[in-house]
C-alpha cells in the first residue's frame, strides 16, 4: 500500500479513529524509557537544525565578511533552549501519537514560534538583524528540522520491524472488530505489539485458530503485571460502562497508555475529527472538508505567489530544456494536452514535449502494452519517449511548465492530477468526485508511488486528500514531492 495511505490507515487503525487517554503514568515501562531516549537525542538533533539554520542565514544574508559577534555567539547558545521548549510546547516529543501531516503541522507552528522568540531575544542585543535574515531563518529551520525528523522516523519504522519501541498491547474485547484489531497489529509495523484479547461481558466467541484470550476484564490489572503489558487498546463496540471502569482504573493506577477505537469507517483523518461531549456522551465532532471563503482565498494567494516566483527562479532552467528538446529532436517544445480541471471544465495543460511528434496517433497499437489498469495508460518502456525526454520524465522535469497553469487558475500547487476527457467518461460515479477540486502539479498519488500504484488506489489518494484537505497538508505534500522527486521512484 502507498506510504500516504498507509500513514493515514496505521493513524487510524483501519479507518477507526484512536482516543488517547495518555498521561504520565505512575512507574514508566521499558518502552516509554526507550520512547524517553529517543526523544532526548530527537531534542539534541532539534537543537542543531536551528543553530545551523541561524548561522546559514547570516552567512546568506550578511556573508563571510561580517564576522560573528559575542552577542551573537550568545544567541546561537539561547536558540536551543528556546526552540526545545516551543516544541514541548507544540507535544512534539510524543510522535508515537501523531500522524506525519499532524506532526509536520506542529513543526511548522512550533519553529515559527521559536525563530520569533529568538527574533525578540537579539532585538535586546546588538545582533545584526534583517527581515531577510529572519526569513532565512524560518525557512532552514524548518528544512533542517523536516528532514532530521524525516531521518528519525526512518530509525523509528526500523526499530519497528526489528521489535524495538513497540507497546506490548492488551486488547479489550472479543468480538469482530477486537479480532481485526489483533489481526491488523499483528501484520502491520506500527509500534503496537498484540499479546492477546481480554473478554468482556459481551462473551464473543474467538476462532479456534483466531488471537488468544487471556483472562477477562475483571482482571485487567492482574494481567497487565503478568504479561508486562505497556499498553491497552480497546475495541469501543465491545465494552460497556462497567467494562470501562476496570480500564480507567488500570490507567490511574498502573500508568498504561490507553487507546480506544471510535470504529468510524471511511477514509477519514484524525485532523478532522474532534472528541465531544453530549449529555454525558463522548461523541467525535467531524469537521467539515469545505475550503471557506478566507480558506480558499489563501490557498490561491499561495498558488499565485510561489509559481510566480518558481517561474522566475528556474526561467534559466526552462530554457536549458527548451534548447535540449530541440537539438535532440527538433518539433516543438511545449506539449498541450486537453485536460479536465474543475467542475468538469477543459483547459490546455502545457508540458514539455518528451516523445516524438504524432505520438497520440501511436496510441492505438501499444494498448496491447498498457501496464496500468483502469482508464490510464502506462507502458514502461514506451518506445515513443525521447532520449532527452526519459531523462526529464524520470525526474518531472516535464512537469514544470504547469506552473503557467497555476498562475492562470487551471490548476494548483497541490490536488489531483488532471485526467484526459476519455478517461473521465470510463470514470465510475464514485471516482468522479475527484473532480470536485482544483486539480494539482503534485499530490498524494506523486508521493505515494507514482506511476506504480493501481487506478483505484491512485483515485482513492485523490479523494482522501479532498475529504482532508488543509494547508498544512498542502505544505506536507509539497515537502515530500521533493525527496520523491530527487529518488525517481515510481516514475516512468
């Protein structure tokens, strides 16, 4: 499965929402001391990123000429400090409890509120000090802080697989929903670890060859000090009020992580999702997915601005392109397509030609080859693709005059990939709600494999991000289409 997806479902535990019921408990396990390491040395790398981002800004900014002052020695000694606290402030030495767009969200809050402590902070010294510099600032912070965070979630799933920082887990409850619970942790890298099921009233039966059942609810406590048990999960459609009570009192007095499945079903985030009480009832406020007006307005200013300056920065670039597809194979340069965008409306979506001129006539005798399913086509070795044109295919280059497209409206930064007229008329009526949003440069399909994903999976991506959608998960999607692009993976 994609890693989008798969972010989005372990977050979940299969489309039903986890309430956490942490705290800081009373005698801390070995894998919460393993969790405590991890997050000290996660500190110490936090504490580097932002002292290298201040001091690449002010050799950006200022150059090698102006030497660093005393005071600003004093500065770069202030910023860990200050930069550790923002993110105990922001909870961001508990991971384990967010997903990576969660997290990435609280990175973005918590380095700008640390880089405007430090602003203030030089402000009372004679710092050198600009807006540019502040800039600078900001943006390494948070580059330098992503990708070390990126660097230690790799080690986390590594440890994972090996069966380091893992929560040894109890399930509540016997029923269907407790046995996928077992069945889904079992199979699934995710930092829990099943060690049976504990029965409740409901008295579910469990198949002969299904999970074990270790004892009942009335002897939680005795179990978890048996087993050495780190965490409960519980299956929330086979407890009842007396069941819960046992639960709540093994988290006050033996200091368990708790989780609790809200068994919603659907491809539905965490982010949008609030814990509510009604007449004494914890119910899950959905939020909805609808862009407000100011939402909207702020998601165009940003398209609008960073492809204006995107076109300027890489205006030599273009060129540099230009000049290759012509002295390679003459034609023209750009490729416009016929495309659907918004609300069903065509639009010319420009590319850079990267096959031979009448490849569309081609078409029809490489089907046989196609090795996507669904309406698309995709052939790996497609003999219609250019010299210079697999080169700029491997790595998008191909893409980049759609930034046009973004300037003018037709499309966005981020959001599904537009499909041609043909494909929208094969569509399903499920898949046509892909429609419903601006289409995207980039988006979950290009950070989730690419072309080695399946149709439906790929449609599925598409309408996860809609039901979804923000503009931190805009950014995270942003962040990610880098790296993925520099690896060429899935592209072809």
């Amino acid at each position: 499965m994609a890693q989008r997806a798969t972010e989005a479902t372990q977050a979940n535990l299969a489309s039903g929402a986890i309430i956490s019921l942490a705290g800081t408990p009373a005698a801390a396990p070995a894998v919460r001391r393993q969790h405590q390491v991890l997050y000290r040395w996660m500190a110490v790398t936090d504490s580097v990123s932002i002292v290298a981002a201040l001091v690449v800004a002010h050799l950006l900014r200022f150059g090698v000429a102006v030497r660093p002052t005393v005071d600003f020695l004093l500065v770069l000694v202030m910023a860990p400090i200050v930069t550790v606290a923002c993110h105990l402030g922001c909870r961001l030495y508990r991971t384990y409890q967010y997903t990576s767009v969660e997290e990435f969200r609280r990175i973005i809050l918590s380095v700008t509120a640390a880089v405007m402590a430090i602003v203030v902070l030089s402000f009372w010294s004679p710092v050198p000090s600009s807006r540019l510099w502040i800039g600078y600032s900001w943006f390494f912070a948070l580059v330098f802080t992503g990708a070390s965070r990126r660097r230690w979630h790799h080690r986390i799933r590594h440890d994972w697989i090996s069966g380091r920082l893992t929560f040894d887990t109890l399930i509540v409850g016997t029923n269907r929903e407790a046995q996928h619970l077992a069945e889904l942790l079992s199979t699934s890298k995710v930092g829990y670890r099943p060690l049976g099921l504990v029965a409740t009233g409901s008295h579910d039966s469990v198949a002969p060859d299904g999970p074990l059942v270790l004892g009942t609810i009335g002897g939680l406590r005795q179990l978890i000090s048996q087993t050495g048990a780190s965490c409960v999960l519980v299956a929330s459609t086979a407890v009842d009020a007396e069941d819960v009570k046992h639960v709540l009192k093994a988290r006050r007095l033996d200091g368990v992580e708790i989780r609790v499945t809200a068994n919603f079903p659907g491809n539905l985030s965490v982010t949008r999702v609030t814990p509510q009480s009604i007449a004494g009832l914890m119910a899950l406020s959905v939020n909805a997915v609808r862009l407000t007006r100011a939402q909207a307005i702020a998601k165009r200013a940003f398209d609008v601005a960073m492809s204006a300056v995107g076109l300027l920065l890489i205006a030599p670039l273009l060129a540099a392109i230009a000049l290759a597809i012509r002295l390679d194979t003459g034609g023209p340069v750009l490729f416009r397509q016929e495309r659907i965008g918004l609300h069903r409306r065509r639009f010319k979506l420009l590319k850079f030609r990267t096959m031979v001129v009448g490849a569309e006539a081609m078409l029809a005798d490489l089907a046989v080859h196609n090795e996507a399913d669904g309406p698309l086509f995709k052939m790996r070795n497609d003999p219609r693709i250019t010299r210079v044109g697999r080169h700029l295919r491997r790595y998008s280059l191909d893409e980049l005059p759609q930034l046009w497209n973004v300037l003018v409206g037709e499309m966005s930064l981020v959001g599904p990939r537009p499909p041609l007229p043909k494909e929208v008329e094969a569509y399903e009526d499920w898949q046509l709600d892909r429609l419903e949003v601006r289409p995207g440069i980039t988006g979950l399909w290009q950070v989730s494999g690419r072309s080695e994903l399946p149709f439906d999976e790929y449609v599925r991506l598409d309408l996860f991000y809609i039901e979804n959608w923000s503009l931190a998960y805009d950014l995270f999607i942003l962040a990610k289409t880098i790296s993925m692009l520099l690896s060429a993976r899935g592209a072809f």
